[in-house]
C-alpha cells in the first residue's frame, strides 16, 4: 500500500502490504499466512522459516515507527 493522503492504495506486487502499526500487533501466523497465500510459487519449509524469523525480528525492530512495509515482491521477467 501507498499513503495517498489518508488513504492507503495496495501495490498489486507485494505478497504482503500492511501498515507498522497493525504489522507489529499482529500474530506472526497472520503474516506468514498472508505471505504464503499471495506466493505464486511452491513453498518450502525453509522459506517459511525464513519468514517466521524474519517477521519476528521485523515485529521487534519496527515497534514505534510509523510507516508501510512492503514484503516479498513478484518481480516480472523478461524473456
């Protein structure tokens, strides 16, 4: 999502979209859930321990900044 003025628009590549606020105060199974749901392709079990890691560090590094964040982007290719 981007802020346009007080509206948040969602960016059609990010697996995941969500404000700090509610990204910090959300249970880690939510995101990973949205995560996998938004994956175009398989999911293996060490990307999904990637990403139980990562949302745990990011929960407690992000708490009291306000702001977007933007995970896991389906970037398209050429050829």
């Amino acid at each position: 999502m981007v802020q346009e003025g007080d509206k948040l628009t969602r960016l059609p590549r990010a697996f995941y979209c969500e404000s700090i606020a509610t990204f910090v105060g959300l249970p880690g199974e939510i995101v990973l859930g949205k995560l996998t749901a938004n994956s175009e392709v398989e999911i293996k079990p060490e990307q999904i321990n990637a990403w139980q890691q990562e949302i745990r560090i990011l929960q407690m590094a992000l708490r009291g900044i306000n702001g977007t964040l933007f995970l896991e982007f389906n970037i398209p290719r050429m050829g």
